[in-house]
C-alpha cells in the first residue's frame, strides 16, 4: 500500500514536471514567436533630393553679359584717361578738337594692341547681326536699309583709327538702334554701309566694329 501511494506521487511529480517544462518551452516559443513577427527594421524609403531647376532663360545672356563686361572695361580705362585731361569742358570746336586729340592719343597708347573683336567678339557679332536683320525685311526693312545705304561715309575700318571730320557721322535708324543692346553715352553706334561701328564719343576713335553686320 505503501508502495503504491509512492508510487502514484512520483508520477504526479513527473507530470508536473513534465507540465511545467512544456510550459516553459511554449512560453519561450511564444516569445521567439513574438520576436519574429517583428522583423528586423527597414528603413523608412529616402525620399531623393529634388534638384533645382533654373527658370528658362535668355538663352542670349551669357553673350550679351560678356558684351557689357568688355565695354565696361574699355569705359573705366577711357573715364580715367579723360578725367586727366589738362583742357575743361568747353564749347570751343577749336578746344574740343584738341582735347579729342589728346584723349585719343592716349588711347591709342593704352590700346595699343587692340584688334577688331576684342568687344565685338565673334559671338557678340553674330548675336547683333541676329537682332539687326529682322528690322531689314519687309517694305519697312527695304526702307531702313536705303537709309543706311545711303548715308555711307568714307571711313576707314580700323580700331583706334580717328573718325574723319570732313566726313559725316552717320545716323542709325531708331528700329536698328532700338534692337541693339543700349550703350553708355561714353560710346555710340555709327553705320557705314554695311558696316556698325562703335565710336568713342569723347575721344573721336574707332573702338571696334562688326564686318558686314547687315546683309
């Protein structure tokens, strides 16, 4: 009888233990379980960095830019040269002559190597002649070109040359002069024939000019 009581507590501990040890190993599952259905962590998706995108623009400016740069230039050198200019300001032709002279001869100095292109550069040129030739087609266009044609002086194509006085300074048609970038009243826009200048008001000299700019 003895035996037998023993007997049935040894298997009533054997279960328990058998329970419990089930237990732990489902708790440890449910747990492992747990763990997975998280997963290992992914990164939220980067957003790519958005580039700027520049608005359209004239596609002529880089040129017209370079232009205004290299005019710039020459007028600083042309202002300082004439702001040492020993005669006044004077109404006297005889006196403005003579400061002409004195201010271009300077000029020709400082410019000494100066050569055709050097602010007419070649994309400038061709950008000018892009501007002036819509304004030559047409009735209006056949009309401008008579008067600038017609108005043709004899002037010598040459930078640092002096405009000559015994010829006249001929006179750019308001549409042509309205379709060319504006100038500093330092230097102007001459035509002669087919030709465009750009004069230096002050010292009376050929700064540089467009070979055929008008066809």
């Amino acid at each position: 009888m003895l035996m037998q009581t023993r007997m049935a507590e040894l298997t009533r501990t054997v279960g328990a233990f058998a329970m419990a040890s089930a237990l732990v190993a489902c708790g440890g599952g449910v747990t492992e379980a747990v763990g997975q259905s998280q997963g290992p962590t992914v990164p939220a998706p980067v957003t790519p960095v958005q580039k700027a995108t520049a608005s359209p623009a004239n596609p002529d400016a880089p040129v017209l830019a370079e232009f205004n740069a290299r005019l710039d230039q020459y007028v600083k050198v042309q202002r300082a040269l004439l702001k040492d200019a020993p005669l006044k300001e004077t109404k006297e032709p005889a006196d403005i002559i003579a400061r002409q002279e004195l201010l271009a001869k300077k000029l020709q100095t400082v410019r000494s190597h100066a050569k055709q292109g050097d602010i007419f550069t070649p994309q400038v040129a061709a950008l000018f002649k892009r501007l002036m030739n819509p304004e030559l087609k047409g009735a209006e266009g056949r009309e401008t070109r008579s008067e600038i044609l017609e108005e043709s002086p004899a002037v010598q194509l040459k930078v640092n040359a002096t405009y000559p006085s015994s010829q006249p300074l001929s006179t750019v048609p308001p549409n042509i002069l309205a379709s060319l970038p504006q100038l500093p009243r330092d230097v102007e826009y001459r035509m002669v024939g087919k030709h465009l200048l750009l004069r230096d008001v002050d010292a009376n000299i050929i700064v540089d000019y467009i070979f055929n700019a008008i066809r």
